[in-house]
C-alpha cells in the first residue's frame, strides 16, 4: 500500500550493520533530491542508561524487561502513534538517543545514555526513514509493521552479526568484551520472540554471510571484510523483480532461489542502488500522481 507520506524502516538486531544500509539510502535520497525524516530505533527505549543500572542494582527481578529487544523495554505505543500520524499527515514527535559516538551532541552537553527531547519532525519532508530494531514488530499488543511501506530486514549470520556487536561496542562504546557477551546471552529469550519473527515479514533481506571461519564469535577478531563474504538478498515478492537486469548489472552475481539473489560483499552497496532506487521512486510517483 502507498501512503501520502510513505514510511521506509530497516529492522536488525544491534550490531547488525544496519547503519550501513542508512548510509546507503543517505547517498540515494541526496542524489533524487528527496528530503527525508530520520527516525532511530534507540530514541523510543523506555530507560536511560541510569535507570537500567539502578533498575539491575535494586530490583533484579525485572532484569527480563531490560533487554532493549523487550517490548516492555520500548515505547511502542509512542512509535506507533509516530508511524501513523506520519502516515497520515506527515507529522510526528521523536527524539534521539544519545550513543558514545555522538561525539557533536556530547559538546553540547548532553550526556550518554540519556535522551534529547521530544520535538517535532522537520516539516515538508518526502518520506519518513527509520533505523531499529522493531520497525517490523507485530506483537500481542502492537502492528507497528502494518504502517511500513517499504521494510528492509539486515540480518548477518548470527554469528558474524555477534562478532560486529562485539567489535563495535568495544571500540566504538567502550564496554568489556565480558560485557558484551552478557548483553548478547541476556537478551537472546527477546531476541528469538521480537527481533526474528521480523524478518519474515519485510519485503527484502540482505544477509551477509562470511567465507572466513568464525565458528567463535566470542573471541576477539577482525570483522571479515566485504571481499570475505557474500551477501543474500531475498525478495518477498520476486515476481516484480528483474533477475536478468541485476544479474547483468553486478558482476558475479547469481541466484541460489527463485525469489534470492547472491552478491559478493563488494558490490552491496551497488545491489542496494540498483534494487532500491527504483522501489523508492515508485512509492513517491505514486503519492504524488494519486
């Protein structure tokens, strides 16, 4: 379905390389001179660093909500109302979490692992762009899929996408490795009932899978690179897709299924234009010649 105001989300865990795929879609909404509002994930969690640390020091037995998978853990009625008025009106509310690596946001005072606050979306934008981990989710309570136009799942073998978890929240959050790996085993119960059912849902997947061995991903160890892996791409609906035209347009591609594309890790990012550049064009043509 095509909205007035179409909603695009990348769903993955974290450490996925979702930011990836953002930078990518940056590239191609600077190029079509489309003006987008971006959304993060990690604005709609429910507690400041703060609050998780005394919530695990006073009341361990709430330690199963904490996970930023949980839907307890998240403000998804929040997200909903945002998705829909968006939708609708082109309008919304959100904020923006405060990570290690936001080093501009950090001189300006705030501090990791709090929020900004809430204030509305910039005004005359083509389409809203969200980053995170339920851009996908159907729950008991909640169909915030039911909203999206276009959801793009990232979804690395889980044992690359550990590895990347792990190198990047060393490097880049300076936590422990011991931490890490903590977080991961702690939120693995969320992982399975939130995050995987998503990616049964989204109209395409990219997975990447390795060709090095990283049958531990938790011992410490370089990230394969692009020219070590490969990358999946599913389509929901692959009858819409034109396989000769990709096939002749990234060198050494192939297809392992009727609705699956196979890439080397190199060419990612020219997959990604080739398939999603015209998907983008055709839900705003839509909206604008409805």
């Amino acid at each position: 379905m095509s909205r007035e105001y179409p909603i695009v989300a990348i769903t993955g865990s974290s450490g996925a390389g979702t930011t990836t795929v953002r930078r990518t879609f940056e590239r191609m909404f600077a190029r079509e001179n489309l003006h987008a509002a971006f959304v993060d994930g990690d604005a709609f969690h429910r507690y400041t660093r703060e609050e998780l640390a005394r919530i695990s020091r006073e009341e361990p037995e709430r330690m199963d909500e904490l996970s930023h998978f949980a839907v307890e853990a998240n403000l998804l009625d929040e997200l909903d109302a945002l998705f829909q008025e968006y939708g609708e009106q082109g309008k919304g509310t959100y904020r923006h979490y405060i990570h290690a690596e936001d080093k501009q946001m950090i001189e300006a005072g705030y501090q990791v692992g709090t929020f900004t606050e809430w204030q509305p979306l910039p005004s005359g934008t083509d389409l809203l762009f969200y980053e995170g981990l339920h851009g996908g989710l159907v729950s008991v309570d909640h169909d915030i899929a039911r909203h999206v136009d276009l959801l793009i799942g990232v979804a690395p073998t889980i044992n690359l996408e550990w590895i990347q978890k792990i190198d990047r929240d060393i490097k880049m959050r300076g936590h422990s490795q011991e931490a890490v790996i903590d977080t991961i085993l702690g939120r693995m119960n969320d992982y399975m009932h939130y995050i995987q059912p998503q990616f049964s849902r989204t109209h395409i997947n990219f997975q990447r899978v390795p060709t090095v061995d990283t049958s531990n991903p938790f011992e410490v160890q370089d990230i394969p690179t692009d020219a070590e892996s490969f990358v999946v791409i599913r389509f929901r609906d692959y009858t819409k897709v034109d396989f000769p035209y990709l096939l002749a347009m990234i060198p050494d591609a192939f297809m392992s299924r009727p609705h699956t594309l196979v890439v080397p890790g190199a060419r990612m990012s020219l997959a990604m234009d080739l398939i999603l550049g015209p998907l983008m064009r055709h839900l705003l043509d839509q909206r604008r010649f409805r």
